[in-house]
C-alpha cells in the first residue's frame, strides 16, 4: 500500500511539475506575473486535495486490509468448529453401529442356543412318537386278533366283504345317477322341443290366428254368391289364379271370407272383389282388370306407408325398395299390433335411449326402424325374420352398423350396443298394455309355468307371478335359504326361466327371506 501512494505521490508531481512548466513558459510570454501566481495558488490547491484524498483513501484500505483479516480468521475458526463436530458425529455414529453389531450378535447367539435346546426337544419328541408309533401297532394287532375271533373272519376276508358292499353301494349310486340325469335330459330335451314348436308356431300359426289372415267382403245378396264363382267356377278359379288367394264361399249369410298367409295379396284380392261387386260385371277378363287396378293401389298405398314412415321415424338416406318392403309392414300384424306403427316406435324409443347413454343415434333408430324388415318377406323367403331383415339391408345398402343392429336385436349375447337398444326398445313398445293381445287360457298358463319353475327348487315355500305374469316373488323357508342361497336362488330361477320359457319383455325375480322370532312372556 505504501509503494502505491509512492507512485501516486510522484505522478502527482510530475503532473504538477509539467503542468507548472507549461503554465510558466505560456505565463512568460503573454501573461502577468500575478496571473502565474494565481495558477500556481490553484495548483498547490489541487495538489493539497489530492495528497489528502490520498491520505483517506490509505487509511480506508488499512481499514479494509484488516476487516479482511478479521474475517479470514473468523471464517478458519468456524470451519474448525465444523469440522470437529462432524468428527464427534462420525464418532458417535460409529459408537451406535458398534453396539447394534453387539447387539446383533448376542441376539445370534440366544437364537443359537434357543435352536440347539429346541433340536434337543425334537429329537426327544421324535423318539417318544416311534416309540407310541410301535406300541399302537402292538395294541393295533391285539384289537385285530380279537375283532377277527369276534366277527369270525379274518381281515382279508373282512376287506373283501367291505369291498363288496361298496361296490354294489356305488353301482347303486351309480345307477340313480344315471335314472336322474337321463330323467333331466329327458326333460330338458323335452322343453326344447316345446320351445322350438311354440317359436315355429308363433312364425306361421300366429299369422293365420292372431294376425287376421282372412278378410271377409261383404255382400249385397246371397245370389253374388253364385255369381261370383261363375258357371263351373270359371270365376272363382280367375279370382284365385289372378290374386293367390283362396276364397272361401261358405253358408256365411251375404260374406265371401279370403284366406292368404301373404297381407298384401290377401288386401288386393279384398279390394278386387269389393269392385267387382260394386260393378256387377263379374267375368274372368273383368276379375284380371279389377286385380290390376286394385295391385296398383295397394302399391300407391304402400309406398305412401313407407314414406310416411320415414318422415315420422326421421331416418334418412334410404333405398327406394327399402321403403316399399317398410310400407307393406302396415298389412301385417303381429299380436294384434300393426308391424309398421310397432317399426316407427321402436325407432324413436331407440333413438332416445341412444341419445341417453351416447350411442350413435342414426344407427339405433335406422335399427329400429327396420329390425322387423324381414316380416315383410317371411312368407317368400326362409330363415329368422332378423336374418331375412339384415340380408336385405345389405342388399339395398344400408351401413353395416345398421345391418348388424337388425341382425343381433333377437340375440342378446354378442348383441352390439346400437342392437341392445334395439332390443330394449322393442320390449317397451311390445310390452305397453294393450300392445299384444292374448287369450286368457295362455295367460294363465304363462303365470302357472312361472309358478312351477320357482317351486322346483328346494327352500321355496310359495310363489306368487304377479304384475300380469311380470315379476315372481317366491318366499324361502329361513331355516333352509340363508341369504348367500336367497341370492344363487334368484340367479338360479332367472336361469331357468330363460331357457324353458318364452315370454315377452322382461320378468322380475324377488326372493323373499323372513326370519321371525316369537317369545311369550309369563
């Protein structure tokens, strides 16, 4: 610090040295003296205040020079400090793994000695266990000789004797088991056979009995009888050929009744005859006439259906021929409900539950729209109406999502989401009241099936079909149904409705478990 105040002080002179000359001599040639003074005042000054600045900036640094020493060894003192106490905890944490090593080790050597007591113990136990072991087989011989000088055989003989019995005991066994399951299948295989008949006949009897295959045409006068079978029945043959019907002319006062699985053919062979005796001119050129201009408006008529369909059901994008097959849905019934009006339903109920749950809705209501198509040709064609419905579908372009919907909405295992709608859908609009109609012997014998499926499992003390056949509620006896077996027991008869009955809509299953406690107080 010394050596540069040193410099500082001889730069300083030599600043004021050379600033001095130059002063002088520019003083010396156009100044006064006293000017030069004056300069030389100022300079000395100025030397003054930079020699004391000087001065305070020496005395600062030797504040600075010792604050930082100051530091240094506060700072050499602490990390001295530091230091030792990480040496006492590292000594400390070393003191503590050392007596938990101890400690370790003893416990090693308890356990030691614990295990060498406790072999001891076992090879004691082990002897007196050989030891009971030889004088149970010595007692065991004893009870032997005297069981075989009681019973008077010996135990070869008595083993085989007690083979014997099981064996006819298990053919026994065996032989009930095989009465009860050939029994069951039988049964089963019965059942099936009930189903399959009652699902053809529901396909082909329903049409002729519930959904009104045949219409009667009034008559004026039972002499249009005669007319209208013509000489030798020219006419009525002409009717038949022209329409596919058959007519029937029975002792029915002033009535002529059609009979045709097909209602299309069965309205254009009613319409034809009413003209024909609107008109009176009934001959066979006539009757071919009447049959054309009645074909061509039930066509009107059923396209008009089918359009008007589509325009209340808001589906769109649809096939022509698609239309036509919906339109002739409206002469056919199925449980006394119109297949058209029961199509159109379905696919705004479906539409709506789509909606609900996030399905896609075209597809749904495109579904339900179409999933009884098939009706309309399950008199030309062969298969499941779903089956008849999904292959026209195709036929006529309609989105395989579409396709799958009516396919599956009878199948309600590998259903998609859009066919379970479908399904759910159909089940509200066939199960509202008064959508199918039902005679009172199948109703009551629908509630006693439900009955007797309950009451064939064990535990069942009564069951009552309720709500039109809708839900069964069976009573278990308590003592023999807890509430695990109440639960299997309503998953259990839900089975077996399922496959033995058929049924529309959906049947409710309650299993009710009562435990009653009765004291008498005296």
């Amino acid at each position: 610090m010394e050596i540069l105040l040193s410099l500082l002080a001889a730069l300083l002179a030599l600043v004021i040295g050379g600033g001095g000359g130059y002063l002088f001599r520019n003083l010396a040639i156009g100044r006064s003296a006293k000017a030069v003074e004056q300069k030389f005042a100022d300079i000395e000054r100025k030397a003054a205040d930079v020699e004391q600045k000087a001065a305070i900036i020496s005395r600062e640094a030797e504040d600075r020079n010792k604050a930082l020493l100051v530091d240094a060894k506060e700072a050499s003192i602490q990390i001295r400090l530091d230091a030792e106490k990480d040496l006492r905890d590292s000594r400390n944490e070393l003191q503590r793994v050392e007596r938990r090593l101890q400690g370790r080790e003893e416990n090693i050597d308890r356990r030691s000695e614990a295990f060498d007591r406790r072999e001891k113990e076992i090879d004691v136990t082990e002897q007196r266990a050989v030891d009971s072991l030889a004088e149970a087989e010595a007692i065991k011989g004893k009870e032997q000789q005297i069981l075989e000088s009681i019973a008077g055989m010996s135990a070869s003989e008595a083993h085989e004797f007690l083979m014997r019995n099981a064996e006819a005991d298990a053919k026994h066994d065996l032989a009930r088991l095989y009465y009860d399951l050939e029994k069951r299948m039988k049964e089963e295989a019965d059942q099936k056979a009930r189903r399959v008949i009652i699902l053809a006949i529901q396909r082909l009897a329903s049409d002729v009995v519930s959904e009104n295959s045949t219409s009667k045409v009034p008559l004026p006068n039972d002499e249009m009888k005669g007319r209208l079978i013509g000489r030798e029945g020219r006419n009525i043959r002409a009717i038949e050929a022209a329409t596919g019907v058959e007519l029937i002319v029975d002792d029915t006062p002033e009535a002529v009744t059609i009979s045709c699985f097909d209602p299309v053919r069965r309205e254009i062979a009613r319409m034809a005859l009413a003209s024909l005796v609107q008109d009176g001119r009934i001959h066979p050129t006539r009757i071919e006439e009447m049959v054309e201009r009645a074909k061509k408006e039930v066509d009107e008529e059923i396209w008009r259906a089918g359009e008007q369909a589509v325009l209340d059901s808001g589906v769109k994008g649809l096939n022509p021929e698609i239309m036509k097959l919906l339109g002739r849905l409206k002469y056919r019934y199925s449980y006394g409900s119109n297949v058209l009006n029961h199509s159109v339903q379905v696919c705004l109920i479906a539409g709506m539950l789509a909606a609900e749950v996030g399905a896609n809705v075209q597809v749904a209501k495109g579904g339900g729209l179409m999933h009884d198509i098939g009706k309309a040709l399950s008199h030309e064609m062969e298969g499941p109406h779903a089956e008849i419905g999904a292959e026209m579908a195709a036929r006529y372009g309609i989105a395989p999502e579409i396709q799958r919907a009516i396919m599956e909405h009878h199948d309600e295992e590998k259903g998609s989401v859009e066919a379970f709608l479908v399904t759910a859908a159909d089940a509200i609009s066939a199960a509202r009241p008064g959508a199918r109609k039902d005679t009172l012997e199948h109703y009551v014998q629908r509630l006693k099936a439900l009955e007797e499926v309950a009451n064939s499992f064990p535990g069942v003390e009564k069951t009552f079909a309720i709500q039109a056949g809708r839900e069964v509620r069976i009573l278990v006896k308590a003592d023999v149904v807890d509430d695990i077996g109440s639960t299997n027991l309503a998953r259990d008869v839900v089975k077996k409705i399922e496959d033995t009955l058929v049924y529309p809509g959906q049947i409710k299953v309650t299993v009710v478990r009562e435990t009653r406690v009765v004291e008498y107080a005296r």
